[in-house]
C-alpha cells in the first residue's frame, strides 16, 4: 500500500511537470548548440528512400553508449522503448521508472544528458512497453516538445540542427521572414500559396511525397508557388480521389522529399516558421 501511494504520488509530480512552463530544461549559457544528424533509410511502398528519417545521437545518464532517436516534426509524444531501458538505463540510480496504473503508462523520470552539445537535464519520458519493428538500433522518438521554447534551423542539406535561445542571434535574421504555423491534433500545418491560393499543408519529418489534395483549381496551369510571400521551387502535384478529400483537415503533406534542399526554422516560443532554399 505505501509503494502504491509513493507511485502514486510521483506520477502527479510528473503529469504537473508536462504543463509546466519550465519544464526542467536546461540553461545553457551558450548562444548556440548544434545538432548532427543522419539519415535512415526506409520503404514507402514499392520504393525504398535512402533518406526517409530523420536521426538523432543522444547520450544519456553518463551510460558508455550513444543511443539513436528518430526526430518527428510534431508534438506528439516523446518515448523510449521500454526495452532499451530495462537494458541500459535501468541500473543507472538516477533514473526512476513510475507506473501510472490508471492509464496503463509508465513514465522514465531522471533522464539527463546531451545531443550534439545540447544539454537536458532531469527530464520525463514515457515509456513504451512493446518494441516490435525492425529500427532495433533507434531506441525511441523526440518530438518537438524536447525544444520547448527554442529556436532550431534545421539544416537538412548539412545535415545538422542549431538551437537558439534568441531568434536575434540567427544569421541574417532581419532578411528572414517568419509566419505563423498552427498546431492540429499534435502536428504542424503551414500555409503555401499556389497560384494566389492558400493551402494548408501538414508538415512531417519524413520523406513523405508532396501530395495536395484539392487540385481542381491548378490542374493544367503554370505554378507559382509562395512560401511567406517569397517565391519557391514548385512541389509536385497529385489528384485524389474526392472521398479522400472529404476526409481530410488539410490540403497536402510537406516532408523532407520537399525540404531536402532547403533550411526550416521553427521558432517553438511563438509558433512561427520559415522555409529558407540553402544556397
């Protein structure tokens, strides 16, 4: 009875955590933090893509390895599988796993370390209980929760990510110009305007092709294509059926197929984007 209480009690420390404007993230003196990152190839159907995820090097809790983590472009849910810290993580005395019995989830609290020279400390992770697909060396996902409140360019030609504290301190900051994006079930969605039309298109960390879906007013044109007012390379357009449409809360999917070429900058403290071509 006392274990469930104590249980119990560290699980609502946690779940204040997460709404929690801190957050327990680190504060890093530096101006700047860099991020390598790496590509994992995978099959989109019949089509194998050499670079479909997006991977990051994490290491955590002073363990003598570096772990692998799939980067997603969302606000999902960051987790690890439990797997992985029954085997590395769990005999490390920092780190406490708590069970939430009401909703059948287990929570990884004490998770300190670095990726790139980004620094966190004392952070929460939820746990996943089965792990059966075939990335067996990534050991989880990072959303971006992880940078609550930070600035990153995500240099997907240069394969790295930089993170700003202050948009003030990015290169050429006064030439970039930033929109809003908004937030939909966990995912982000940005505005592209194709021939003085707005689209609403859901932004992924993968190599998702371009896909817009509502097209009637575009077929057989030439395209102009606007992102934040400023002319852009035109993505590639393809019908769907009507049905589909319906269904759907946006008008087309954006990936790194898209973006391979170019630089994204979110600003997570205000929930604003741009898209730079990398010249």
């Amino acid at each position: 009875m006392k274990k469930q209480i104590i249980i119990s009690i560290c699980a609502l420390v946690f779940m204040a955590s997460i709404f929690s404007s801190c957050d327990h993230f680190c504060d890093s003196s530096q101006e700047v933090e860099e991020i390598s990152l790496s590509w994992r190839g995978d099959s989109l159907g019949s089509l194998f893509l050499e670079k479909y995820h997006l991977i990051m090097p994490f290491t955590i809790n002073e363990v003598n390895d570096t772990f692998k983590l799939k980067l997603n472009l969302d606000f999902e849910g960051s987790f690890l599988y439990e797997e992985t810290v029954m085997e590395k993580l769990n005999v490390n005395p920092d780190v406490c796993i708590i069970t939430d019995t009401i909703a059948n989830v287990l929570f990884l609290t004490g998770l300190s370390g670095k990726t790139g020279n980004y620094s966190f400390d004392d952070r929460s992770i939820i746990l996943k209980r089965y792990f059966s697909n075939d990335f067996s060396e990534i050991i989880g996902n990072i959303d971006l929760e992880f940078f609550r409140d930070k600035i990153l360019c995500i240099n997907f030609p240069e394969e790295s990510i930089l993170v700003y504290k202050k948009r003030d301190k990015i290169d050429k900051i006064d030439k970039i110009v930033f929109k809003p994006f908004a937030i939909q079930s966990g995912k982000i969605h940005i505005t592209i305007n194709i021939n003085n039309k707005d689209y609403n298109f859901r932004l992924t960390g993968e190599s998702i092709v371009y896909a817009l879906f509502n097209t009637e007013a575009i077929e057989g044109k030439e395209l102009i294509t606007k992102i934040n007012g400023q002319t852009t390379d035109n993505p590639a357009l393809f019908p769907t059926p009507q049905d589909i449409i319906n269904e759907e809360i946006f008008d087309g999917i954006i990936g790194t197929s898209y973006l391979g070429n170019k630089i994204l900058i979110l600003d997570l403290s205000c929930n604003e984007f741009a898209i730079l071509t990398n010249k």
